[in-house]
C-alpha cells in the first residue's frame, strides 16, 4: 500500500446491525486493513427457530444434542461470512475467524486479538449509557483483559459523527500519566495521517478552552493541546463529558483514552475515566491499555 503499513484487525462479528455498523465505522478508520472477522457460537448453539424443529422429544436427546451442534456450527460458519463480505465490501482484506465458546466472549475475543498480534481490537457497541451499561458486557470485559488496543464504535451514529470518521482529527485524552503516554504513541502510530488534539480536563481550570499548537511532534506529525474544565457528576464522568464535548465541538473521527487494563471488578464498579468515556461519548472510543511492566497498583 505504497509503503504504508498494513493494519491488522480483529472484529468481533455476531450478525447484529451494530457490528455491521462497526465494520462500515472500522473501514474507513483503518481503510485497506487485514481483518479477521471473529464469530464466537455459544449455548445454545443453533437459533431458537431450528431448535424446535430438531426437537423429537426426550427418548432422542443424544440426536438432539448432535443436530442442535451440526446446525450450530453451520449458523455460525454462516454469519461470518455475511461479515466477510461486508468488509470486503468496504475494502478490507478480510477471512472469518469462528471459534466455539461457552460465555465469556470479551475475554475470548481479547485472546484471539493477542493470538493475531492484532493492532486493533474492533467491537460494536449498543450505545446504551449511563444506568442502561451493562456491567459485565462484551466491550466491558474485552476493554478490561486486552493487551491490545479496543476499539468500541456506539450505535447508531448521527450523520455528523458518520461523516467525520473519514478524515476527522483523533482526540487523545491526556494528563501526563504512563497510560496517556500509551495512549498518544499508539495514536501516532495507527493514525500517522491525522490531524491530533491531546485534551486536558482540569476541574480547576479557569478557562473554557486554551489551545497549544504543536506541543508534541513526532517528525511531520504534531499535536495541538485543548485545555478544558471538567464538568458535573464523578471525576471520571467529567473527564469523558469534556472529552465527548471537545470532539463534537471539533467533529473528531474518535476518541483515544488510556487505561490501566486492571481486570478486577472493583476498578470496574468504581468506573474509570476510560470506561466512562467508553460509556457516555457517542463517537468511536479507542482504549489503549498500559504495557504491563509500567502498570501501577
């Protein structure tokens, strides 16, 4: 591709219109990229509908059980190559990837992204925030034990959002830690191209927005910095209400933010400024996890 690099992606596919939506989001974020489309079949197998046709009662449950796989598995072959052919529609270089689980789909397809030695893991979301996230779901829990970078495009899109995926400016949420350091240089490598804002959310600040042209070079590539004053509510709802304020304001292609990568429940319940952006911005939300010798208690 004239001398740039091939990104390579996993995309988690079950047939839903948020995971076409997100191969569609996905093409023209990374456009031209090596992608599997992984398709995890789980209990019960086989769709409601062909269950109760194979049904022939008690007397033949090992038959049953047989034909529910059998169907199952062909369903499943199926379903990811409707993915396939909607991201070689969009461009992509794409193969399916299907694999059989029984639960845990976040952390499965967390491990067939470090299997591929992926660049991306891409998921779509629902889009529901606030009381409606559900603790516990795919894009929680592959976000909370991938290596690798998550990123999670919400459904549906509004057209203004649609449209800047294209060519857009990538936000990176910045505070000077190791996970934001992470963040950036992940960034500049995937998305060379781009335009980048590292915006820093101060609840003290007294000002509304200070900008900082090309504080941060990285040789042609460089980066503004928008300083914001957090809002209202937990420290990591302000911190994602600024940032999804500042990348409608400047009609960003998504949204980067670090993370920890912790896995325990508690970071989970207590809520991160990673995981509540993932929640409440309504644009495409990269979380990039910190290499784990860096990784603080």
């Amino acid at each position: 591709m004239n001398g740039v690099d091939v990104r390579r992606v996993v995309v988690g596919y079950d047939g839903s219109p948020a995971a076409s939506a997100a191969i569609e989001a996905g093409a023209l974020l990374f456009p031209g990229a090596r992608v599997w489309i992984a398709h995890l079949w789980t209990p019960p197998f086989a769709s409601a509908e062909l269950r109760r046709r194979l049904w022939t009662g008690t007397r033949n449950i090992n038959a049953f059980v047989d034909a529910v796989e059998k169907e199952g598995s062909r369903e499943a072959d199926r379903l990811a190559s409707m993915g396939v052919m909607l991201a070689r529609a969009a461009g992509w270089d794409a193969e399916p990837l299907v694999r059989r689980s029984y639960g845990g789909e976040g952390v499965q397809l967390a491990e067939l992204a470090d299997e591929k030695q992926v660049d991306v893991l891409l998921l779509g979301s629902r889009g529901l925030g606030g009381a409606r996230a559900v603790l516990g779901s795919v894009s929680d829990m592959a976000v909370h034990y991938s290596p690798r970078p998550v990123l999670v495009v919400p459904h549906p899109l509004l057209t203004d959002e649609h449209a800047a995926l294209a060519e857009g400016p990538v936000l990176v949420g910045w505070d000077s830690s190791a996970g934001a350091e992470a963040a950036f240089g992940t960034t500049r490598r995937l998305f060379p191209a781009r335009d980048l804002v590292l915006v820093s959310v101060d609840s003290h600040s007294h000002s509304d927005a200070e900008e900082t042209p090309g504080v941060a070079e990285a040789g042609e590539q460089s980066a503004t910095t928008v300083h914001v004053r957090g809002g209202v509510g937990t420290p990591g709802q302000a911190v994602a209400d600024a940032l999804a304020a500042v990348a409608a304001d400047r009609g960003a292609s998504l949204l980067v933010v670090g993370s920890r990568g912790r896995s325990a429940v508690r970071k989970i319940l207590l809520g991160s400024a990673a995981m509540s952006t993932l929640h409440r911005a309504h644009r495409p939300v990269m979380v990039v996890p910190q290499p784990p010798s860096n990784e603080a208690e």
